[in-house]
C-alpha cells in the first residue's frame, strides 16, 4: 500500500486509504441498496442481492447480506458462518467501516440473519478486530460488548474465543506505539466462535498440529507420572503419542500468505485490491473443525471471496455476499484455476516479553504517561519544509539542470 500511496502523491497510509474510501463512495451510493436504521428495526427494506458469479461448488452475490439472510436464504440452511465484518474503527477506512460507537446497533440485523440461517448445530465464527477511543491511548470495549450482545440477546453460546496473531503487521497506531512510545504493537485479533448450541458439532482432531520438540522429547524418553505445582495429574497416558498436538486458540498466520495469486490477477486488471483481507490458514482451521465435506458455509462479508477459495478446495459448498462489485470483480481470480492449500513449512517464532536489554532501567516513567510528548502533528508542524532548488537558465531558453543535482 505505501507504493500506491507515494504513486498517486499520497503521504501516508491513511491518506490512501480515504482516497479509497473517496473512490468507492460514489459507486455504493448509486447502487441501489436501501439505507436502514442502525438499530435495524422497523420497516427496514434491504435490496436483494443478485448473483455474481457461480463456481462448482459455491456462488457469489453482489448487494446486501442483511437481505440474502433475512430474506432469500432458508432458515437453518448453513453449517457455518465464517467472516470478518468491518471493523469499528473511529477512522472509517475504504471497505466501510462503521463508527465503534454504532457499531452494536449496524450488526443487529446481521445478527438477526445468522440466527435465522444457522442450523441447530452450526457455528459462526467471526474474525474482529480492536479500535482505540479518539484521541488517546485507550481502547474500545465494542469487541467484547458485541459478543456480549450476541449472547445475551440473540441467545448464541460463546464456545471458544480465538487469537489471530499476524506477525506482518505494521507498528500501529504509530502515534502511541512508535512516537509517544507507551504502547506495543497492535497485531492480534480477537475471533468469536458462537453458536445456537453449546453442542455444536465439531472435532479438534480435524486440527491437529505438530509436536513440540520437548513433548517429542517426552514421548520418546517417557515422562514420570506426577502431580504438577498447579494440581494437575500427570497420567501414563499423557505419554501416549497420538496423531499430534491439540493447537492453543492462537492462531499466527500472516495475511500476506495465500494471497499471491489474488494479488497480480488485481495489478493486471487494474482493480484495487480488498485493503483487510485475512490469510487462508484462519477459515481453513475452522472450515476444517467445524464441517463436513458438502456442508455449506456463508461469509456474509465476503471481501476478495477468501473463504470460498478454502471452501471450495476443502469441498464443501459456499455463498459469499459483498456489497462492492469492486471487491468481486477481483475476487474471480481466485476462482480461475481450481483452489488449492498451500502448506507453510516453517513455524513462526515468538521471543519471550522483554529479551533485549535496555539502557532504561535507570530512567524514571514519565509522569504523565506520555501525554506531553509531541505528537505526530506537532512534528510535522516543526520539520523544516526543504529548500526548493534553484535552477539556472540556459542561453538558449531551455531550463538548466541546477548545480550539484
């Protein structure tokens, strides 16, 4: 993204992200979609959706989600929710990002749609990630009040939260982690797994990950069966090797894997690409632990389609719904050659908190907790704009190269 910035003159970041958000807006509001109340009650109308593209095993369409849940798709007609909605952030960014303090009431009729879609024993699993309140280094409770939300009201059951840790992220927000320096980096997200049941159907054994070198130690030396400091038996079983390790709920893949192929059918065809898109790891891992092959699974906020290119290759069947034709058009490169899983060889590693020596144990924490330090703006502010460079004129009229450059 900071090519594209810099190509279009752009300083940073975010400046290209809402001159994304600028070159969208135009194309959603004539789309023909009717606005709704945040809450989503009322006489709340949705367009329906119409179909985009079809592959052998799933189907893409192009308009609201709120409609093809609430309206065209059976009641209790999907094994599996998987999707990562817009984030609440307080910046609004270029796929539609709604306000954190809105957030709750806009996901209402969402809500609404995946109660009436799921079966009894279907999951839903949404990817979701954190946002800061205005102005300070202070976050944003909406991620937890949502899950809260869809518990209390809807009467999902939370079966597991899950971790996304992507090791690509960049140091943000930059203001407090890489100016003021009183916070660390923003890399993970938080992936609610609810369902209608505490039963639902589901196997970790679908899931399963390598042994770690001490447990290969373990089952090849044998471990003393023993009562650990923290209570706990250790049985002879414990020694047993099986077909490998039941995973943690951190999930570490970064959103830069799998997304190769996407990414040049995009540059040739001059589409912009889904700016948030989550890696193939994260819908693999709970398309795997949570269906069966020919069970249909739904991501109401499809994006470049990264759950159906894994739902596909695992065979089971898929509907995807996005809102911006944009955002489909460069899903279909995902769909020209049959999809297939690439496998990563190599773990990714994290260190302990705090392995590097610093020269600040001696240096007392600043008071104020940071708050006085300058601020981004105060230091563009006070960098000195360059000198423009002078340039001789040629007797012949035409403009000289200056001096030394």
């Amino acid at each position: 993204m900071e090519i594209q910035a810099a190509a279009l003159g752009l300083q940073s970041i975010s400046e290209y992200v809402r001159w994304l958000h600028s070159q969208h807006h135009e194309e959603r509001h004539d789309s023909g979609f009717a606005h709704v109340d945040a809450d989503g009650g009322g006489a709340a109308r949705w367009t329906k959706p119409k179909a985009f593209h079809r592959t052998a095993s799933g189907a893409m369409y192009l308009g609201d989600s709120r409609a093809l849940m609430l309206e065209t798709l059976p009641p209790e007609s999907v094994d599996l929710a998987m999707t990562s909605p817009p984030f609440g952030l307080v910046r609004k960014k270029s796929y539609g990002n709604e306000d954190a303090d809105e957030y709750l009431r806009w996901f209402r009729p969402f809500a609404q749609g995946l109660q009436r879609v799921l079966k009894p024993r279907g999951s839903a699993v949404i990817d979701i990630g954190g946002a800061w309140k205005p102005g300070m280094p202070a976050r944003s409770l909406y991620h937890f009040e949502l899950v809260v939300m869809l518990c209390r009201e809807f009467g999902f059951y939370l079966c597991q939260e899950h971790f996304w840790w992507n090791p690509a992220k960049l140091p943000t927000p930059a203001e407090w982690v890489n100016i003021r320096r009183v916070r660390v980096k923003d890399s993970v997200n938080t992936v609610w797994w609810i369902s209608k049941t505490p039963w639902p159907k589901a196997s970790n054994r679908r899931v399963l990950a390598p042994y770690s070198e001490a447990m290969e130690a373990l089952l090849r030396y044998g471990y003393k069966t023993m009562v650990r400091p923290s209570g706990h038996s250790i049985s002879k079983n414990f020694s047993k090797r099986n077909a490998g390790a039941v995973p943690p709920n951190l999930i570490a893949a970064a959103n830069t894997e799998s997304n190769g192929r996407y990414q040049a059918y995009c540059k040739e065809r001059g589409i912009t690409p889904h700016p948030a898109r989550f890696p193939a790891s994260l819908p693999e891992y709970f398309i795997r632990m949570l269906t069966d092959k020919g069970d249909t699974v739904l991501d109401p906020f499809a994006g470049s389609c990264v759950t159906g290119e894994v739902a596909e290759a695992l065979g089971r069947r898929w509907i995807g719904c996005e809102l911006d034709g944009n955002y489909l058009r460069g899903a279909l490169g995902r769909f020209e050659t049959t999809p297939k899983l690439s496998r990563l060889s190599k773990p990714y590693t994290v260190y302990p908190p705090a392995t590097l020596a610093t020269d600040d144990e001696g240096e007392a924490l600043p008071l104020d907790g940071g708050s006085e330090r300058m601020s981004v703006s105060a230091r563009v502010a006070q960098t000195p704009k360059p000198a423009k460079k002078s340039a001789k004129v040629a007797t012949n009229g035409v403009r000289a190269v200056a001096a030394g450059v």
